[in-house]
C-alpha cells in the first residue's frame, strides 16, 4: 500500500517536467515576441540585429550618414537605431488590403512596426510630445499621432525597451498591439500568415520574411512578379549565418505544376545570369563573388521552389565597405585655387 501511495508523487513529477519540456520548444519554434504583436498582414519581415553585432561577420561598417532630422532625432532621444536597435519586425499592409477610402490615394504599402532596443523613456516621450499632433491614451499606455507625408503614424512606448508604430489608416491596429503585449507572452500567439508559415523558416534565422504573392493584383506592390508566379502564392526567406550567410527563398505554390513553373522560370533567370557572368568574367575575377554566383541553386519539392545561395564573408565585407576616396597625386595643382 505504501509503494502505491507514493507512484502518483513521481508520476506528477514526470508530467511536470513534460509539460514544461512542451512549452520550452514550443517556445523555441514560436515567431519572436515582437513579431506575435504585430497585426493581421499581407507580410511580415524580421530581423536581430543584436545577434547580427556579436557575430560581426561584415566586419567593420562605414558610417551611415545622417540627414538632417534623423541627427535631430538622435539629440534628442540619444536612441541611434544602427547601434541601439536589437530586434524590429514589421508587417505589411498591401494597398489592396487597406479600407476603400484609402485605395483611392497613391498604391503604396503601409507599415506596422514593433522594435527592441536600448531606449531611454524620458527623452522619447519628450520628443514624442513635441512632435506629436494629438495624444490618446489607452489605459496606461499614451499613442502619439504624429502627422507625417499626409498619413498619420501613431507611436506607443509598450514598455522599457520596446516600441510600437504603425501608419495604418485604422487607429485599432496600434491600439491591438498595445493591448497584446498586456497579455502573457504565448507560443500559439502571432497573426494567421505568421502562424502558418513561421515553422518552415530554418532555426537561427538571423532574418527572415514571410509574405503573400499574388500577381493578378501587383501583391506586393512595387515589384513585379508576374513572369515567376501566375498563380497566388506565399514566400517564406531567410537568412542565417553558418560561417557563411545562408540564403533561403520557398515559395508554397499550393500545387506542382505551379511550383515547376516557378523553377523553370527561375532556372531561366539564372542560366541568362551565368551566361552574362561568363562573358564578362576575367581571370582575376573576385573569388568570393564567384563563389556565390557558383552558390546559386534552384530545385522543386513537391509544390515548392527553393532558391538557395551562400554568401562568403568576404562577399559581404566588400559589398557595405566605404569606397574609397579620391586621391590626388603628391604636388599636383588644386584646379580650383590654381595651386
């Protein structure tokens, strides 16, 4: 009697740690945090740019310039989003998608943004408020409306080292992401698109896009994808470094014939590319470029295109290198003094 009064102490034990074991990698697979904030979109895109720092594998960055009001910006908040910015993910509304009084305007995307970083609360809420044309608050947390190139972009500080924004025409779309980071953090979280399609972007992806095609209407505005896809489809890229930066496009056609397609069309591209490349090419041609034209990959899996390459360090060292500046010849006249 003793020996079965204690099984179901272990026994609970054991369904404890394998509970918790099933919310640990669901966690693991789960979109980040600031994406399962986002809104209902056409697309979503996400980077870690904290991660993308501490592997350093672009080496040392040329300054990034500032215009005028971003140097304004910078004052005063003190918050400078290539050195502060640890995580941004973005959704993307499509203008097809936006309400009717909008779609009359110029076809152009909107945005809804949550970002993490190394903020200081004081100083932007100040700037905010100098800023900003009208305030609402939604319980404790203040939404800035700020108008900017005829739209308004509404801003709400959602804790100490977050931030949202969105330029939705619908001011419910900031207040939802206000009132999702109230709620606990879950797993089964995030939007419908993000949901579905978040289990096929490979793990460690230091940045990745998931977003819906669809040809018949120009989606997603400002690029033309009607000679790959005739039908609508989903895209899911990635990037993630494994010595080498690993690029990842699939595109979910939803049938074989319409993924063959797409690879054909792709493998088109490609065969015209290296063509181009040969004619051109030198023997001294950079050996780290030519290793990632070499890279370059595409193969049908049932009713998906993959794309696939590999980026060398090097490829990219030199690709966001300064150029370098114009030199003049020791003793040579200044053509503008005549010296």
């Amino acid at each position: 009697m003793r020996i079965r009064r204690r099984l179901p102490i272990p026994l609970a034990v054991l369904l404890v740690a394998a509970a918790v074991a099933f919310v640990v990698v669901l966690r693991k697979h789960a979109p980040p945090e600031p994406a399962r904030l986002l809104p209902g979109a056409d697309g979503f895109f996400y980077i870690n740019l904290k991660w993308i720092r501490r592997i350093d594998f672009a080496g040392q960055l040329p300054p990034v310039p500032h215009d005028p009001e971003y140097e304004q910006f910078i004052q005063a908040t003190g918050f400078q989003f290539e050195r502060d910015l640890d995580q941004a993910a973005f959704a993307i509304h499509y203008p097809t998608s936006l309400p009717e009084s909008t779609v009359g305007g110029p076809a152009a995307p909107r945005f809804s943004e949550v970002f993490i970083g190394r903020i200081d609360g004081v100083k932007l809420r100040d700037y905010l408020h100098k800023i900003s044309s009208s305030t609402e608050s939604d319980g404790s947390v203040d939404i800035y409306e700020i108008p900017l190139e005829g739209r308004t972009l509404r801003v709400a500080i959602l804790g100490p080292d977050t931030v949202a924004a969105s330029n939705h025409p619908d001011p419910q779309v900031i207040r939802g992401i206000v009132e999702r980071s109230r709620k606990l953090a879950s797993p089964f979280g995030g939007p419908q698109l993000l949901r579905q399609y978040y289990k096929h972007v490979p793990l460690a992806s230091l940045a990745w896009a998931i977003f819906k095609v669809d040809p018949t209407q120009a989606s997603p505005p400002v690029t033309d994808l009607s000679l790959l896809f005739s039908k609508p489809a989903a895209m899911v890229v990635s990037a993630r470094y494994l010595g080498a930066v690993h690029l990842r496009a699939e595109a979910y056609t939803g049938n074989e014939d319409e993924a063959k397609h797409v690879a054909g069309q792709l493998g088109t591209f490609l065969d015209i590319f290296h063509s181009a490349e040969n004619a051109v090419s030198t023997p001294t041609s950079d050996a780290d470029v030519k290793q990632f034209f070499a890279s370059l990959k595409v193969e049908q899996h049932g009713d998906r295109a993959v794309l696939t390459a590999i980026v060398p360090p090097g490829f990219i060292r030199k690709a966001v290198a300064e150029p370098p500046k114009a030199m003049t010849r020791p003793g040579a006249p200044d053509r503008e003094s005549g010296k």
